[in-house]
C-alpha cells in the first residue's frame, strides 16, 4: 500500500498519551452538572462547551466514489438566560446537481438533560422537529431546536455527515475555538493512504493533544485492507473568542485546524498532484479565460482613449493624469472577487464593475500609454491574512494594477476616487500583495508608512457677563482621515455636512462653515466655522473648562487586560489637537493640568500632552502618533497604558478664578 500522507504543522509532534474523548450518546449522570468553570476565568460566559468531538473516516462507495463521514457529538451547558440560544443548532448541507454530488446528514440525535431534584430528567428532539432550509442553490441549512432548554440545562446532539469526495475533498475546517469557552475539543482522523493533505493549524492557543501513526484498517465499502494515518489534535480550556480593536478577521486569529489535499493517488495509477507552488499560481491567473488571458488581448477599444495621455511625456505625471481619469470615469459596484466573465470591452462601455474587472482594466489601460504595469492579487482585511507558506488560490478575492515608474512599483486601485494615487484603500492593507508577471509572480510588500493624519485647532473665549462660549475650529485631515469625511461631504453636500455638526452638538450654534479641497484628493480636507452656546455655569467664581470638552476621546480601545494576538490598524496615525482659551475678563488662571509624555517602545510612538500659559489665555497641545500600523501582542500594554493616559489627561481641568475672589 502507498504511505504517502504528508502533514505541515506550526508545531512540533510531542509524546503523549494516545487517548480518545469520545463519550456515549446520552449518558449524563448528575455529577455531570457540577462543572469546575474556574479554568476558563470567564464571568460572562453564557454558557459553555463542555465537550466536543469529530471523528473523521473515509469510505468507498461504487456509486459516489471515495466519501468523507464525520460523525460530530457536542455537549453544552447553559449558564445564563442570554445562552438560551446555544439550544438552537444549524448544520449546513452542500448541495450538488445530484443526489450522488450532495452531501448527506443523517443519524441525527438530540437531547435536552436537566436535573430536578437530584435526578436527570432526559427530553428528546422529535424527528419532526428536525427541519431543512434552502439557503441557497449550493447550501441548504438543517436546523433545530432543542426541547426544555433554560438555565442549568445540559444539551446535547450528535449527527453523522456524508461528504462526497468530488463534492468537498477534504476534512472540514474544525474550530478548537468559539463564541464561548470550550473544555475539551478535539478532532480524530483515520485518512486512507490515498490521500494526502496540507494540515494548517492556526490561532494562538496550544494542543494539549497533537498523535500521528501509521495504522492498518479495513476501508469499508472497498473489500482490502490499506494503510493510513491516524491523527489525533485537541485543545483544552479554550477561552472564548471575544471581538476586539484593530483586527483584520476573526478567521486570522480563531483557533482551528484546517486541511488543503495535496496528491490522490491509487494503487498502480497515476499520481494526482494538486499541490500548486507560487510559480503554478502565477500561471494558473496568467492562462486563464476569467482573468489574466484578458491582459493580453490587441483591447483595441482603448486606442481612442488613451491618445490624450501619451502625449504627457514625464512618467509619473502621465500615471497620475490616467489615475484621475480612470477614477472619475468608472464606478465600483462594491464586489470584491478574484475572477470575473464579462471582456474588457463591456466593461469599460458599462464604465462600472468589481475591484478585479475595474483594476485588470485599468493595468491594460496603463500599458496602453506606455506605463509598465501588471495586475497583483491580494486577500482583504475581511477575508483574511494570506500564508505565503501555502500558494491557495482561494485565499484572494482582490486584484490592484501595479505600474513602475523609474525604480519605484506604485500599487494602484481606482475603486476609490477621494483616495491619493499612492494610497490602496484600507481594505487592501493586509499584508503583501503578489505581481503576477508572465516571467513568475513574486510578493511586494505594502509602504508601511499609510497615514491617517488629523490636527484640529480651536480658539475658545469664554463671557461670563453674557454667559456665551464663542470659538473658531479648524480641520486639517490627510490621507485616510480625509478619505472618511470627504465620502460623507461627496454623499450628502456641504450643507448637509454642516447641519450633521450641528446635531451633534445640538446647543451649539455654527455659523461660517466653510469646506477648502473636497475635491483635490491630494491636497489636506480643510474644514472651518465659527460656533458658540450658553454656558450659564460659566458664570462663577470659579471655571472649570475640559481642553477636550469638544473632541474627547471617550473610552479606551483596548479593555482586556491581555491580547494574545497583534493590534492591527492598518496605518500609521497622527491625531493632534491644539486648544486655547482666551482668560475671561476679569479672571485668571488658577490651575491647569501637568505635561504628560509617553513613549512606546522601539520608537513606536508617543502621546504628548503640553500646556503653555501665555499672555491672555491658555494653550493646551495634544499629539497620540502611532509610528506602526501593526503592534504585536507583546507591545499591547504599553499601548494600552498609552491610550489610558489619553483618557486621564482628557478628564483634567483648566481652572479659571474670578480676581480678588
């Protein structure tokens, strides 16, 4: 027999002891509901999973050719009344034109256990409470719920799932982590030596179980006996996985084990190889008929139009006139998605479509003028990190042009006309990004330097006598921050912009509103007006003015008192803010708050805090700079402690005292 499973792993196999935590089908013994929660140091957990267990085993049908059956047992205890909906269950079914190219569902067993008195009351699912959902042409859903679920209920269900191989040919991805704490999960496969796949496992908790050996097993459906490779991977006290701040998606930093075939091959036939490398890859987009064979069509069509640009003779001008043209002229119809059907032609006479039509069009249009261009695929911060050790097609859903101007390689997407040239939009900040070339494909690391710069200046006086406050702000935003306000003015106009200030700050009165560069993505947003409101308690012996009453911060990003994985922004940053308030007449200054300074590590940034009295008033300096657009979780609570700092220094005072009081 063929020995020919390979698996790739981030961590080392350790000697353990082989053991199984598979459990009988509703055997729950009071004891059972005496659970020691303290390991998982979760006060809020709704509820929990006690245990989970896949088993994973391969058989042969004549009919539906090699078929993947997982049989899944899982046990939930419900902890409070916000948990009472982990007694509902949906299981997804794919579905094929046919019933031999479908999966199937079926020995499914539910149960619902609860303890009166001492003793275990056990409630059955009916069948006919078992439902199916279409959810679409490809996926229908089974779902259920279970009966007499309330606080303290044990519930339970198990289900056996049949997978054509030719339907889905591998093991399904399995998730040592959920929503809520989990005690034990674990996955056991017995895969025939026919088989052999890239096994990922990702996230930031340890196997406590991680076997592999070769065994010898009877293939059912098959009449001989193979060799195959038993594996064995669990987790224990997994904490739930809780949405954070800056991070790309769930799926980079879930716990999981996921599983990508790398040969088939049977006795006396040929090896099938479906292992690709980055060279493959590159290939496969070069040749095909929905993406890179597009490229190099005569596109005809676009003789006319790029006349005008090729007589722009120096290099970077001329990108950046086809930059402005190509973003007025089309329009994004929000689809992401690495392939795509329609010709460039009909694309470009509907002058609309998704990221990859739109920007394969465009590298096609800067060659046309003469610009050395090529197209690079790219994964977004919602469909997660790319692993350069594994070429996975499916791991893209985006394509940018990247044209080359001297030495320097510019990434371009014209899908957000406020954005400048040389900025991607934010959902493409996801790592590097692969040229495809016809001489091979190769990464390209992003500029890390992508800004989000924002200064706001307010000049403030305070009139005790007609108990006003009355001021001038102005904006200053680049780059991402700019990108943010300039859509909202470009959606709803000036005057709207102006009266959604206004209801935010409902007392306030503006006047003078005023908007420079909303149209010149390349220039900084200037924003400006003039503003005023009653402040009867203002008039006192003593004032008591917040710098930041106008723009504070309000709560600190970072809450948890660890992070196991890194803060992704995105971008570096640069958020000031500059405030003075003129002393009103017939005051003086009494107490302004300390100067504050802190820096992060390694030059990772500062937050800045300067006050500077003066002749007639008081200036206030506020600078938080962020020199990375990724911390790793070991900088965390230094950047955590930065942004409480930001928090405790906005809450201080600048005290005013009435003379001769």
């Amino acid at each position: 027999m063929y020995t020919l499973f390979r698996i790739t792993l981030f961590l080392v196999l350790c000697p353990a002891v082989l053991f199984s935590q598979e459990f009988d089908f509703g055997k729950i013994k009071s004891e059972d509901f005496e659970i020691d929660l303290s390991s998982i140091e979760d006060t809020t957990a709704e509820a929990v999973i006690i245990k989970e267990y896949a088993e994973v085993n391969y058989i042969y049908n004549e009919q539906r050719g090699f078929e993947i059956v997982t049989v899944t047992h899982v046990l939930k205890k419900i902890l409070k009344t916000t948990g009472l909906e982990h007694g509902d269950v949906t299981i997804p079914i794919l579905i094929g034109p046919s019933r031999s190219k479908s999966e199937t569902v079926y020995r499914v067993h539910a149960m619902t256990h609860n303890l009166e008195k001492g003793k275990v009351e056990h409630t059955e699912l009916g069948k006919k409470d078992i439902f199916r959902e279409e959810l679409s042409e490809r996926v229908n859903l089974l779902k259920f719920s279970l009966p007499e679920v309330r606080i303290g209920s044990i519930v339970e269900y198990q289900y056996t799932r049949q997978t054509p191989v030719n339907v889905y040919n591998k093991p399904r991805t399995w998730y040592f982590q959920h929503d809520i704490p989990c005690l034990w999960s674990e996955i056991d496969l017995v895969i025939p030596s026919f088989f052999t796949y890239h096994t990922i496992l990702s996230g930031y908790i340890p196997l406590e179980k991680q076997e592999s050996k070769e065994i010898s097993y009877s293939l059912p459906g098959a009449n001989m006996r193979v060799n195959a490779w038993h594996q064995q991977f669990a987790v224990k006290n997994a904490p739930a996985f809780k949405e954070e701040p800056y991070i790309t998606t769930t799926e980079d930093y879930i716990s999981k084990i996921e599983f990508d075939l790398s040969t088939f091959r049977l006795p006396n036939e040929a090896e099938k190889n479906f292992n690709l490398t980055w060279e493959d890859l590159n290939k496969t987009l070069i040749e095909s008929e929905t993406w890179g064979s597009k490229l190099d069509r005569a596109n005809n069509f676009l003789k006319d139009e790029v006349q005008p640009f090729l007589a722009i003779e120096e290099p970077m001008a001329r990108v950046e006139a086809i930059y402005d043209y190509l973003t007025r002229t089309y329009m994004w119809n929000q689809e992401a998605g690495l392939w795509f059907n329609r010709n460039l032609k009909d694309i470009a006479s509907s002058q609309r479509g998704s990221a990859s039509e739109l920007n394969v069009l465009a590298t096609v249009f800067f060659r046309k003028c003469g610009i050395e261009a090529n197209p690079a695929i790219l994964s977004t911060r919602s469909h997660g990190k790319i692993n350069q050790m594994f070429p996975l097609l499916d791991k893209f859903n985006y394509t940018v042009a990247l044209v080359q101007v001297n030495d320097t390689k510019i990434p371009i997407d014209i899908t957000e006309p406020l954005l400048p040239l040389t900025l991607l939009p934010l959902r493409c900040r996801n790592g590097a990004i692969f040229e495809v070339t016809k001489n091979g494909g190769n990464f390209i690391d992003l500029d890390e330097s992508a800004k989000y710069h924002n200064f706001e200046k307010l000049e403030i006086e305070i009139d005790p006598t007609s108990e006003k406050v009355s001021g001038i702000y102005e904006g200053h935003k680049k780059d991402y921050a700019a990108l943010k306000n300039r859509k909202v003015l470009h959606e709803v106009g000036e005057n709207e912009f102006a009266s959604e200030i206004k209801k935010l700050k409902s007392d306030w009165e503006v006047e003078n509103f005023e908007v420079h560069n909303s149209n010149d993505k390349n220039e900084s947003l200037d924003i400006g007006y003039e503003f005023s409101w009653d402040a009867p308690e203002y008039n006192a012996d003593l004032i008591y003015v917040s710098p930041f009453l106008f723009l504070q911060w309000k709560d600190n990003p970072f809450k948890r008192r660890e992070r196991a994985f890194p803060v992704d922004i995105g971008y570096t940053l640069f958020d000031g803010t500059s405030v003075t308030f003129k002393t009103p007449e017939g005051y003086e200054i009494e107490e302004v708050p300390e100067n504050a300074n802190v820096v992060l590590p390694n030059k990772g940034g500062r937050f800045r805090y300067s006050i500077a009295k003066m002749n007639g008033g008081v200036t206030v300096n506020f600078q938080c700079i962020l020199n990375k657009p990724i911390y790793h979780s070991q900088e965390y609570p230094y950047l955590k402690e930065l942004y409480s700092r930001i928090i405790e220094k906005q809450s201080e005072m600048i005290v005013f005292k009435k003379k001769g009081k």
